[in-house]
C-alpha cells in the first residue's frame, strides 16, 4: 500500500469516527447527569451538579449562514438571558467544535461576554488500542476508586477519602477548582458504578511518606452509544514521564472493553495527546470551550 493509499485510508477512518462522534455523543450524549436541560431551536440548555450550565447542539443548520448572523447573535442572547435569569449558575460553557459553522461563531460569543478557554484536542480510537497492560514504576499502585485489589467494596469512609484526593490532585495539576464536587462524585461511582469508574495511581510522598494520588483519570460510559470517555486525566508534574498516566488509561481501557464498549473518546491537553496519538488514535477536531461569569 502507498503511502497515498494511507492517508486515503487515515482521512477515510478519520471521518467515520468524526460521524459517530457527532451523531452519538453530542446533545443528549452529553446530557448525563444534568439537573435540568430547556431546548431552544439546535441547543440544549443544561445545568449540572456543582452549578454550572453547559450549551450542547448537534449542529447549528439553520443559524450558519452568512444571512443567518442575526438569527444567531439572538439566540445567543436568549441563552446568556436564560442562564443570567432563570438559573442560578455562575457561569455557563458554550462548547464549540473547530468543525462547525460558523466559522466566526466565536467571535459571535465574544461579542456577547463569553470568553474563549484552552482549545483541546478530540481523540477517538478504538477501545482495544490502549489495552496492553503496562507496568508501573516501583512503589505505585493503581485502583479504581471505591473498590479495593480484589474488586470488593471498600468502606465509606475510605472511599470518601480517595475521592477528595483526586478531586484535589485535579485542582493542583489544572490550577482551577473543579465543577463536580467530593459529593457529587461520590454519590456518581456509587450510584452508577455501571456508568462512572474513577481510577487513581497512588505512591508514597518521599518527603513524608504519606500516600497521595499522583495521577488519576475518570471512565464514564455513553448509555445507548459505541462510547466511553476518558475524563479528568491529571497526573502531579514530579510524576510524569514514568507511564503512569499510560498504565491508568489502559486499565481505563480494559474496563471498558470489559462492558461492551467499542470507542473511547478524550477532549486531550498537550500533554495527553501524543500518548493516544501513540497508540492509534486519531484527531477528529478540537474543541475550545466559550464561558460566561455571571457579573459580580
């Protein structure tokens, strides 16, 4: 095969995948575990545990054209009117997708008081090309959280524990608090253990030999698609470079497998990206998330 024939395959693999993504993981794909959701035309309005809002659509048809401009600007304003008056959220992320029309839909946002964050990469791969088992440095283990070795239950109050050292491992590697608070993510693996997985790599601070969570990243499944997403991976800069984040997606991996799912999908840093890319992965867009504040 040449390599023509190559990227003629790649280019071919690389938009069926960008097919299944919009059609089985945007708007109610990603309506799980939303507290309330109001339509208006292609959006759904979301708001979520933690109290923040989330702008989901499958596509903008109808409010993409140039002559569709002031069709638009409206419906973003009935959005920034409905999240400022009807809700009680301080802030709300309009996601877009780099795919998408309009190409000056950003700008649009922009215009109206959103802010544009960190653009990231959306990789999709089969689930089975991150599976191999890889080995962890000396003196780190790897759990989902929740369950000890032997997959039983561990009790409450450990549990509790793991999941406010993970949620404060997410807030040191990303500089922001989380969304999801210890609560809400508690009650999530608990009460839909079919659904949610959490997993954390622990070891044991050299400096006090306490154990911390040094890498941790989340499985959430996609009920009714081929899909699962990989959340939440964070690993403490010290950490890195040691093949721990690879080990924790792997085991992320084979769970998933193990529950029938064929595709996992990762909105990927810098950081995560090339460790998919590495194992087959393939880019189908980016993404970079729009977010309003509610004025002080």
């Amino acid at each position: 095969m040449t390599s023509t024939d190559d990227g003629a395959a790649a280019a071919g693999r690389r938009s069926a995948l960008l097919h299944a993504y919009d059609s089985q993981l945007r708007e109610d794909g990603e309506m799980s575990f939303a507290r309330s959701v109001q339509r208006d035309g292609p959006l759904l309005r979301a708001v979520f545990d933690g109290a923040y809002g989330f702008v989901s659509y499958r596509s903008l048809v109808g409010y993409d054209a140039a002559a569709d401009g002031g069709r638009l600007d409206d419906l973003i304003a009935r959005t920034v009117a409905y999240f400022a008056q009807e809700t009680q959220v301080p802030e709300f992320e309009w996601k877009t997708r780099s795919h998408d029309l309009p190409l000056d839909l950003g700008l649009r946002l922009q215009a109206q008081g959103l802010v544009a964050g960190e653009a990231e990469s959306v990789m999709i791969g089969e689930a089975s090309l991150l599976a191999a088992v890889v080995p962890l440095p000396t003196g780190v283990s790897l759990r989902r959280i929740g369950f000890d070795a032997d997959g039983g239950s561990q009790p409450e109050a450990r549990t509790r524990a793991d999941v406010e050292q993970v949620l404060a491992t997410q807030v040191e590697v990303f500089g922001t608090s989380s969304h999801t608070t210890d609560e809400s993510m508690y009650t999530r693996i608990v009460e839909h253990a079919d659904v949610v997985e959490l997993w954390a790599a622990f070891a044991r601070e050299p400096s006090t030999g306490r154990e911390i969570v040094v890498t941790t990243g989340r499985l959430q499944l996609v009920p009714g698609t081929e899909f699962a997403g990989i959340w939440g991976g964070a690993t403490l800069p010290a950490w890195r470079g040691r093949g721990i984040y690879r080990a924790l997606t792997a085991a992320r991996a084979r769970s998933a497998l193990s529950k029938g799912v064929r595709y996992l999908h990762s909105d990927s840093t810098d950081y995560s990206r090339p460790i998919l890319e590495r194992s087959g992965f393939l880019h189908v867009t980016s993404t970079t998330p729009y977010i309003w504040k509610r004025p002080a």
